[in-house]
C-alpha cells in the first residue's frame, strides 16, 4: 500500500503520513460503516482525514463528505487538521479550491469534499456520496447516522464507506450498541498508533481522573461512577427536530410554535474561568420543559453575557431569566439591560430532586424534561480541546456523588466541576414548578411551603 501521494507536483515536503495499528486496518477496511475508537490523542480523525484526501486524489469524480454534529465545530476541528497536516504543502489554492458559497474542497479531478452540521441534515439528505467521515460520532444521534448510510449511493468509488472516529462514551451508547450487534465494524485505537504523541499529551491524560481517565485515557467504553441523574435516556430526553416537529413544539418550518409552548425561561449560571452558561426553556401547556437554546462559554464578561441573552430574548421573548444567586451585581447589569433577572432558589437537594422527577417517565410514557439535539449554539474551543463537557448533555453524563472516607456514596451535594449546565437547568426547574401553581416570588418562607407541598 502505497500513502505518500505523488500523483500531483510540488508534493509535501514534511514526512509522508503512514498510518500504524488500528489506523492502518482502517485505511485498508471498506467495511461500509467503520468506527475508529480509543482514547485522545491517537491519531483517529488524522486517518481519516488522510484517507478521505486520499480517495478524493485517486478516484475522480469521487463525492466526500466531513461532518460533526455542527457545522461551527468543524472549522476549529477537523478542517484545521486537514488544512494544515493532511493537504500537501501548495495545494490547497492552487491545486484544491475551498469554495465558500458550496462550502466544499474542489480537487482538479472533479472530485469534491464538502463539509457540513448535522444540523442542516438536509444538506445531507439530498445529496449522493462515496465517503463520509464523522467527526466525534458519539455526539450524533441513531437518526442521523442512519440518515448518512442512506446517502453512500454516489457509486464511483469501488466501495462506499461511513468512517467515523469517537471517544469511548457509555457502555449503553447506541453506537457501541450498534457495533457489539456487528452492523458497524469497530476498531480500537491505541496511543502506540500515533508516533507524533508526546510524553507531556501522555502526562496530561494520566493525570485525569474518574469516568474521563477510563474514558480518554485508558479507552475504555465507562459509565460514570454514582451518577446523579441516572433517569436520564438520551434516546428519551435528546429529541430531533421532527420531533419537535411531531409534538407541534415547532412547526414545520421549525420556528417555535407558541399556541403550544405557553412560558420561555432563561437559566443563568456565572462563570468565568468555569464556564458560564445561559439556556432557554419552553415549557408547553403540561409544564413538560424544553431546552430550546444553550450558551456555554469559558472566558467571557458580563457585558458579552449580556449581548448573548438580548439576542436570545430577541428570538425567544424570554419572559423570566432565573440566575445564580451567589452574583448580585451580575443579576442588577441584566435587569439595568433590560433583561428580567431574579436570583434563583439555590436548594441544591430540592432542586436535584426536582429535576430527577422531571426526567421520570410518567404514565403517559412521557418524561417532563426534553433537551433540543441542536440547543448548543456554540462550542467552547478551549473546553473541547482539554476533553472537557462543553453542554448540558456532556455533564449530566459525568455529574457524580462524592463518596465518603468509607466509600459510600453521599447523596448530598454532587461533586464540584462539571455542574454549570446543570444548576442552570436546576434553576430553571425550580421556578417552572413555582410557576406552575401561581408562586413567583423568592421569599424564603414561600419558597419552604412550596417544597412541603411538592413532598421535598
């Protein structure tokens, strides 16, 4: 097998790329759908890249395709890997051709790579490809892998193929499901299969620890340890836009259909250094929520803050934003900007104990809590490189209990870190079921009889 491309002049000058290991079996593979697995940092999406490149230059008129969950988080992903490590030195420009209006690579062959989000799927949908390489595939959904399988219809080349990479997630994810099934063939990389590794990135991983250690350091498919919110079910709580479509949450141009979602709140949780998050809820007319929108974002002012949720406010009419207590100047800029901000109740036993009940399935064999698969608006770049949560679906796989000296679990208070999407869930929570029987206001003795009423 030869990988050092020459078809074409003034060819890299860096060091040919040769795949080893789990990587080389997935060059050779044509499995139609084939998952490269394994912790961080083992060169997974730098063979694809390669690979996809590869058939794009040797088979012309070849149709492929890069995607991610969104398209946003591609630009600071995979297209910079495959800019700056995988197209030779002098092609892309003069050679191959990003076409901005197409959004896709344009090879002199008459091959072409496209890049898109699955959150414009039908983009996807109507279109034909060879190969498609799925960046971070445990971040999709069963639907939307499904929907790539069924556009690997283009026929040029001698095979049509599904690539994806991933960070091993949770043992019950569909993805693993799929694969333990053998309908998708997976291979397991190793940090052996990466020769540019270095010890500090080594280091680095050692030094995690918890389900995120097994996970991208040790590759191992885990559930964390004392979950807090064990009710939840991505295939019950993560929902599509049909979805939303089918219940009449959105219509069917996939705007919000506000005959049926009766209330918009705002949750704040403040951060800077940690994250700070802002997310919009619709709640329909039987309190079930929705989250509609999320903002999480490390390293950002009150100011820019309060630009984000103005537009949000903008799109949605936020009637209510609900914030962290713990920040009254923060909480005083909103209302000054004229954004209705009170403090949330910070009851973080009550609060936990509300949200689990939401995610309860009820006995018309629905939760009260629905989390929109697109509601993240942005990507926290710098979260994302460190193999930390960047939403509310990346922590609530990850919040935990602590555990005592004896270790036992202590159901009190999770463990610090990766709980900002969750407190502002939980603050959000909290004033719903406030809202729902008339009590709006933060008086604390309001706020007890509340929770006698609600068996807290």
């Amino acid at each position: 097998m030869t990988t050092a491309l020459t078809t074409r002049p003034n060819n890299r000058a860096r060091a040919p790329f040769r795949p080893y290991g789990a990587g080389l079996t997935a060059w050779r593979s044509g499995a139609s759908e084939c998952l490269l697995a394994g912790p961080a940092d083992c060169g997974k999406s730098r063979t694809w890249l390669e690979k996809i490149h590869h058939c794009a230059d040797r088979y012309p008129g070849m149709r492929g395709l890069i995607v991610r969950k969104t398209r946003h988080s591609l630009t600071q992903s995979a297209m910079v890997t495959f800019e700056k490590k995988v197209l030779p030195d002098g092609w892309l420009g003069n050679l191959i051709h990003f076409r901005t209006q197409e959004q896709q690579y344009e090879y002199p062959n008459g091959s072409i790579i496209a890049v898109a989000g699955m959150d414009d799927a039908e983009k996807i949908q109507s279109s034909e490809w060879d190969f498609i390489y799925a960046q971070e595939a445990t971040e999709l959904s069963l639907d939307a892998w499904e929907t790539m399988t069924k556009c690997l219809r283009n026929g040029v080349m001698p095979y049509q193929q599904l690539a994806a990479d991933c960070n091993p997630s949770y043992p019950t994810h569909w993805l693993k499901a799929r694969c333990d099934r053998g309908v998708t063939r997976m291979l397991m990389a190793r940090h052996e299969d990466n020769p540019t590794i270095t010890p500090e990135r080594i280091a680095r991983l050692k030094a995690l620890t918890g389900v995120r250690k097994l996970r991208l350091c040790d590759g191992i498919w885990a559930a964390a340890e004392g979950i807090v919110y064990d009710e939840w079910n991505p295939s019950i709580h993560l929902v599509t836009r049909e979805q939303l479509k089918a219940r009449e949450v959105f219509y069917t141009d996939g705007t919000l259909n506000r005959q049926v979602i009766r209330h918009i709140i705002g949750g704040i949780d403040w951060g800077y250094t940690n994250p700070g998050v802002l997310q919009v809820w619709g709640i329909d007319g039987d309190w079930r929520m929705y989250l509609l929108a999320e903002i999480y974002r490390t390293r950002r002012t009150t100011d820019w803050w309060v630009e984000q949720a103005q537009a949000l406010d903008q799109e949605f009419g936020v009637e209510q934003w609900v914030a962290d207590p713990s920040e009254p100047s923060d909480i005083r800029t909103f209302n000054e900007a004229g954004l209705p901000t009170i403090g949330a109740d910070n009851a973080i036993k009550f609060g936990i104990k509300n949200m689990k009940s939401r995610m309860e399935v009820k006995g018309d064999g629905r939760t009260r809590m629905y989390i929109y698969e697109y509601s993240l608006r942005d990507r926290d770049e710098l979260r994302d490189e460190a193999h930390q949560p960047v939403c509310f679906e990346g922590e609530i796989n990850e919040l935990v209990w602590p555990k005592g000296q004896d270790g036992q679990v202590l159901k009190e208070v999770p463990a610090p870190g990766n709980d900002h999407s969750m407190d502002a869930a939980r603050y959000a929570c909290m004033y719903s079921e406030r809202l729902s029987i008339g009590v709006t206001d933060t008086d604390r003795d309001t706020l007890a009889a509340l929770r006698r009423y609600r068996g807290y």
